[in-house]
C-alpha cells in the first residue's frame, strides 16, 4: 500500500463527502452517495487483509469525524467490522466484476448504515427521522456510482484492477 | 508456523482497533467532539469553499424564482423606510408621554458577523459549524441571526469555531409565540426544513401563515423576532383538543452562508 497517496485520497474524499456531494443529492430525498463507502469497499477488495484492516478503521474514523455534533465511534466499528469482513470474503471469492463490486458497496453499505442506526441508539442519540432512506438509499446510490469510481481510484493507487472471468 | 504467526498478527491487529474504537464510542462526547472541531476548523477554507460551490450550484436553478424584480424592491424599501420613520414618531410620542428614554430592540447588543464552515442537514441533525468561538465572546445559549431571523442557537463552543443548532434540528427547542396569540409555546425541530408546535389549545385561533416569533429571553435576546410561518394547522390525531402546528423558517437553511450572533451583554 502507498500510505501517502492513501492518506492524499481519504482527505480529498472526507472533504468531498463532507459538503461537495451535495450537488449530486438527489432533491426532496436528501440521497447522496457516499463516497467513504465506496472508499472502503474499494481498499477492502483490492489490499491483503492487514492493509485493508488498517484502513478500513482509517475510513470509519473519517466517516465520523466530519458529521460534527455526532457521537464518534459508530462509524469506526462498523466500517472497521464490515471491512475486515468483505476483505475475508475477498480472500475466498474474488469481487472484480462491475455487478459484484456494486452488490458489494449496496450490501456493505446497508448493513454499516445499520450497525451505525444501532450503536447510535444504544448511545442514547436520537437516530435518523428517514432512516430508510438513509439505510437504502444512499447504499443505493453509492452501488450505482462505485464501480466507476474504481478505475481512477486504482489508477491514483497505482493498481491493476484487472476484470476477470471470476466472480 | 510463520503462517499462523501473521494470523495471529491480523486477528490481534483487528482486535486492538475494534477496541480502540470501542473506547472511542464510549469516551465523553465532549472530548471526541474536538477532534470533529478540529477537522472543521483545520480544513476550513477547501470546505467552505466547497459549500460555495454547491450553494452556487443549487443557485442557478433557483435564480428566476428568488429574485425580486427593481420594482419591488423599491416598492418594499419604500415601505420600510416609512415604518421606521412611524416607528421613530411612536417611539418619540411615547417617550414624551413616560418621561422615559426606552432602548430599541437590540440596542446595545453586539452583532458578530459569522461564515458557515459546514452545514449537516440530514433528517435526524440541522447544525452548522460557524467560524468564530469563545475567543470572539461566543457562548453556548446565544441567538444566531440569518436572513433578519433567528435561525438557531449556539449549541457548543470551541476557541474559535462553533456549532449552531438549527430551529429545524430534532434536538432543538425554543420559547415561541404566534402572531395572534400571546400564550407561551415550545417549537421543537422536526428535521426535513420544518419544526412543530404542539400542545398549544384549539381555543387560540392560528391559522396558515401566522407568523412564528422567539420571545424574549434575558441575557440572550430582549425582543421577539421572527423565526418562522405556520405553514400547516390541524387538530391533533391523539387529542383534539390542541393543535398540531407545522411551522417553516422564513429563510433559505440549506443556502445560508453568512450568519450572526446576538451578544446581549458584550464585554467591551
């Protein structure tokens, strides 16, 4: 892993995600992608597992440092859990196909927005009011936008994402 | 052997980060919070830069429906001229009357101009990170200004960054009253632009497009102002006897990027 052009991205990304994606939210719904996610899956299926590990938390620690106000550590666990997960899965079955990589970002997506729902309620916080929208939305369109963000995100990480036959 | 080393390696890397962020969830709000400040107020520039941007954005299409033409403006200038001077009349007729000097509203208090930083606006948290902190003579509790409302309260204070919680954040509740009556009432945020009134009497008569005004608070604000319009007014589902009260701010949140904070009492 190249940790500057890693730690180069994650800031580009945190500060995209953090007031630029508004621009493509998708009106009345407040759905907007979410570019951390995409990040996450992207590191998880393209590193070996120590790596991919590490930054998984990295992420999850960015993902909650820029909802300010918000209790931090939801993100942080569920990212780091899911992560880890989807890169032990990774090991077993190779996600490099545009279908599977977008079922990979809906799926991790969905289930990270609930662990975060659940430990912000086991926190005493109040939770979303559209939750749903948040916790099928917003995995929703990231799996939509992910796969194309792929290829640049290999090309600045300087890695092959080579698209084989295997699923 | 070396093989099952490097497991052992990763199965011990993945357990002292889950539990590093274990105890992150579990340490004082206050203290994580400052991490989040610190973020905000680091990369202050590239994110107000970036909410420029979007603002900008969302602008051009609401261009044509958000401007007043010449006419108009002159037209309300021209009526706003003309109350402040009936204003300035009443205020000295009354003075002659009481013998009194009586202050204006806000006359004293300090405005300080503020620039948002970054604005959440999902469903469960309206705030917005403003540039100036307790170095500037903010604190928590006071009023926030935009667009001559009030907008929200100021909800933490770092040295020189803030957060404000919004009229619209679920967690927000202020002291409101409606235009046609007097009756002390609590607005509570209810995410999605708006904010509700409950458990106010159907014997006060409200209807659409009253207008919403905080009431005076000692120390923080010493006249009423504006904060919003009834935009819904209906009997309420569980007992008929109260209103159910949907108010919308006057004012644009999610396009706002200057702002300020009403200092009652300002040291210097």
């Amino acid at each position: 892993m190249r940790w500057l052009r890693f730690v180069l991205l994650l800031l580009i990304v945190t500060m995209l995600q953090a007031d630029m994606v508004d621009i493509i939210a998708v009106p009345g719904f407040n759905i907007k992608p979410d570019l951390l996610l995409i990040l996450l899956v992207f590191f998880a299926t393209n590193y070996d597992m120590s790596e991919a590990i590490i930054a998984s938390f990295i992420i999850g620690f960015a993902a909650d440092i820029i909802v300010v106000g918000s209790s931090m550590g939801p993100r942080i666990i569920s990212f780091g859990l899911f992560g880890s997960l989807l890169t032990q899965m990774h090991q077993v079955m190779a996600i490099r196909k545009m279908r599977y990589q977008s079922l990979a970002v809906l799926v991790t997506g969905i289930l990270a927005g609930v662990f975060v729902s659940l430990l912000t309620f086991l926190k005493g916080q109040s939770t979303s009011a559209n939750i749903y929208s948040e916790l099928f939305g917003i995995p929703l369109y990231s799996a939509i936008l992910g796969p194309f963000l792929f290829l640049p995100l290999g090309w600045w990480m300087r890695i092959k994402t080579k698209r084989s036959s295997r699923v | 052997m070396a093989r099952k080393q490097t497991r052992t390696t990763k199965r011990m890397l993945f357990t002292w980060l889950l539990l590093t962020g274990f105890i992150i969830l579990l340490a004082p709000e206050k203290l994580t919070n400052r991490f989040q400040f610190a973020f905000a107020r680091i990369f202050q520039w590239p994110l107000s830069m970036g909410r420029n941007v979007t603002l900008s954005a969302r602008a051009r299409y609401s261009i044509e429906t958000n401007v007043v033409n010449r006419r108009e403006y002159n037209q309300l200038q021209n009526h706003l001229a003309n109350v402040i001077e009936q204003r300035d009349e009443a205020q000295k007729k009354l003075e002659k009357t009481a013998g009194l000097r009586i202050r204006y509203p806000l006359e004293g208090a300090k405005l300080v101009p503020v620039d948002v930083s970054t604005a959440f606006m999902s469903g469960s948290q309206c705030e917005l990170i403003i540039n100036r902190g307790g170095d500037d003579g903010l604190a928590e509790g006071q009023f926030v200004l935009g667009d001559n409302g009030i907008i929200g309260t100021i909800c933490r204070v770092d040295r020189r960054s803030s957060q404000v919680k919004l009229i619209t954040d679920p967690e927000s509740k202020i002291a409101v009253k409606i235009e046609q009556s007097d009756a002390g009432m609590v607005m509570q945020g209810k995410g999605n632009n708006s904010a509700k009134i409950r458990l106010v009497s159907t014997k006060h008569k409200v209807k659409i497009g009253d207008i919403v005004r905080a009431v005076q608070k000692p120390g923080f604000l010493d006249s009423a102002m504006i904060v919003g319009k009834v935009s819904r007014c209906q009997k309420d589902d569980e007992n008929p006897l109260l209103w159910d009260i949907t108010v919308d701010p006057v004012f644009d949140l999610e396009s706002l990027n200057i702002a300020a904070v009403i200092i009652m009492n300002p040291q210097e």
